[in-house]
DNA sequence: TTTTTTTATTAACCTATGTGAATGCCTATG
DNA sequence: CATAGGCATTCACATAGGTTAATAAAAAAA
C-alpha cells in the first residue's frame, strides 16, 4: 500500500500524479517481521525508510558496548541510519522492526536521483529534514535541562502510543538512562 | 566581502555567478560588535547568518533560567535561530557576537525566495541542514554515551581554536555543565 | 593607576543516576 | 506441562556533576 507515503508527502508539499509516480518508481516497498533487522550495523545497504505499519527503532552501540536508542518509529514516520546515509561514514547502526512492519524504502542512490530530477521531492525532503533537525535540537536542549524524570514525563505527553507499544529498555535508553533509573522513576511517580 | 560566501557555497554545491548574482540580492552584509546581539530573544526578525570573520554564538534560556548554548559559530559558519526559522513558533533563543563580526544575513522570506528559485540554493541548504542533522544526531549520542570530560576532550580534539577564543563558562553550557565542574575537570586533567 | 566587574578556581556538601546483584514475572520453546 | 531466557523491579552502594559560597585572577572601566 502506497497511500500513506501519498498522505505523507502531502502534508507538506503539493505533488503531481506523474511526479508522485516517478518517485515511486525509485522506491520499492517490503515486509520485516518482528525483531528483523533492516539495517544491520557493518552492512553496505543504505536507506531510507518510510513506515506504513508496524514500529522500528534505530540504535547505535558505543565503543564501550552501551546501546543508544536514537529514533523510534511507528507508523507514518521516516526512519533511516542517517549518520551513514549523508556521511557516507560506515558507521555502527542498527534498525530493528519491533512490531512486525510493512516499510517503503530509498536508496541513497535514488535518493539522490529524485532530488535531482524531482524538485518537489528535493523540497520534501528538505522540510522533512529540518523537521528531524528541529527536533533533535530541541532533544539536546531537554537533555540539558530537564531530568530524566521530567524527560519520561515528556515523551508520554507526547507520545503516549510509544509508551505502550515499546518494551521499557528500549525507553530508557532513549531517555539517556538505564532500565533500573526508569524503574525508580516510574516507582516515585506512580505510588 | 563576499568571497568566503562563495567559496562556502561551492565547497558543497556548483552555481554558476548568475545563480550566485541572484542569490546575493536576497541576502544583507552587517557588523556586528562584540557583545551586541544579532538576534535578541522576543524579536521577530527571523534570520540565518554566514559569519565571514569573528565569532557568534546562540543560546536559549530555559524555564529555569539556565542559559544553554547551542551553537558556537566561528568565521565560514552559519548560525540561526533554527528553531523558529523552520517550526515558525516563537522561541526564546539569542546569538550573540562574541568577537567583533561581519555576518552576511538571508531572512526567511528571502530563504524560502532562494530556495524556490534557485535549484542549486535549495540543494546547498539541503545539503547543509543534513550536515547540521547529523552533528546533532552525534551530538546526543555523546551526550549519552561520554562524561563530560571525554566531551571536553573530544572537543578540544575537533576544535582547538574554539577553546581558545571563548570564554570557559559558554564552553561549560555547551557542553552540557556548570563553569565549576569544567574547572574540576581541567584540574583534574592538567595536575 | 585604582576601582569595579566579570571570569575562573577551589572546597564542602548534596542529589540524580549508574552499577551490580538478587528476585520474581512472562513468554516462548521443547 | 516444565524450563530457559528476557524483562522489570528492588536494594545497597558508588560516582559524576550540581549547588553554594568564598576567593583569586583577569579584564574593563574610571
């Protein structure tokens, strides 16, 4: 199914039927069951990810073998080992299908073909990044003022379906803290 | 001057000088002396800023009232208020001139003006909002993953001329911690 | 120069989160 | 059904960094 991704790139540009379908032409659309990989750290393949159902999460381990959960993404959301993908650094990211999922994914290649040839992409793209940029600006600042309590009390407001779909680690690790802190947190809170 | 514009583009894009003409218009050269503000918090006025010479650095003060640095932008960077650039919300931000600056300045009208006009602006700020993405992104995962000794070092590695020109204390709040706790650290390392 | 203001250092004490280990709970698998 | 592996919880203790306050050093102003 295509229609999401249509949706998707709606809500912030206006495209033709012939250019929407040029753009699909590049993108190809399969199905990662539960617990997959579809982007093993150390493999060459790099995409971008759009997700029509199902949530996925990327993470990086750090030298000290500590894993960081940078993204989660459920459904109508772009996921991608971004670091790699723009840098073209080989770099050790993971994403992971934590539900089972149905993804369109892009290549860099045709990513970049589509930029190229498609401007309405090319804008697309642009606002989705600054969007994501944005974001991760703004996830800088709250690591510096707030607590992790005050964090995890965020992400719910925010986002309270992810609190429910994703196992408790997986949150804490995108908090910046371990299993056990967001158990005290959680305890504090709620008795 | 307009030269390290140029040169800063086409590190990134190829424009030919009738594109480059064009773009120039949009944009506004000012100086701006140290300690006077480029963009005050509260304002309206919405610009991103190329420094050509000096150095500029952006900050938000949080609920609490803590002052964060965000960014530190010597000559041939570019600082914005990217959090109400892109989201248009209002946002507490400030960009002060640490040094005395010659800034080449591009508002959003005339950004939005570029980049539908110019495919090859549009793709060098692409290109360059990926960049600033990705240090983000790299940004948190340090935050989690290195005390801020290991960040004070790694920072020293990747920019040496930065500590030199800037006062301790907005090294501290980039980093992530209080002036006192970066004295310890500097102590605890040059002992 | 002297005075004032800003910045950096140091120290004693406090707090949030990390660490390691024990325990119980679920869920998947044989 | 039994069992193993993963996950969440709890506790005791360790530690990085925050807080407050005093002082020193440097820079700016007078």
């Amino acid at each position: 199914m295509t229609i999401p991704l249509y949706n998707n790139l709606t809500e912030k540009i206006t495209i033709t039927d012939g250019d929407y379908n040029k753009f699909l032409e590049l993108t190809k659309s399969i199905s990662i069951s539960k617990n997959d990989f579809f982007i093993h750290e150390g493999n060459v393949s790099k995409y971008i990810a759009f997700v029509n159902s199902g949530v996925l999460y990327s993470y990086t381990i750090d030298k000290k073998g500590n894993k960081h959960v940078v993204q989660i993404a459920p459904e109508n959301h772009w996921i991608s080992d971004l670091f790699s993908f723009f840098s073209y650094e080989t770099s050790a990211f993971n994403i992971e299908a934590i539900e089972d999922c149905e993804i369109t994914i892009l290549s860099r290649e045709n990513f970049e073909k589509a930029c190229n040839t498609i401007p309405a992409i090319e804008r697309f793209f642009r606002l989705l990044i600054q969007k994501a940029y944005v974001d991760s600006l703004r996830r800088v600042s709250r690591i510096y003022s707030n607590s992790a309590e005050e964090r995890y009390l965020n992400l719910i407001k925010s986002n309270p379906k992810i609190i429910q779909r994703v196992p408790q680690h997986y949150i804490a690790s995108y908090l910046g803290i371990k299993p056990q802190s967001l158990s005290r947190i959680r305890k504090k809170l709620y008795d």
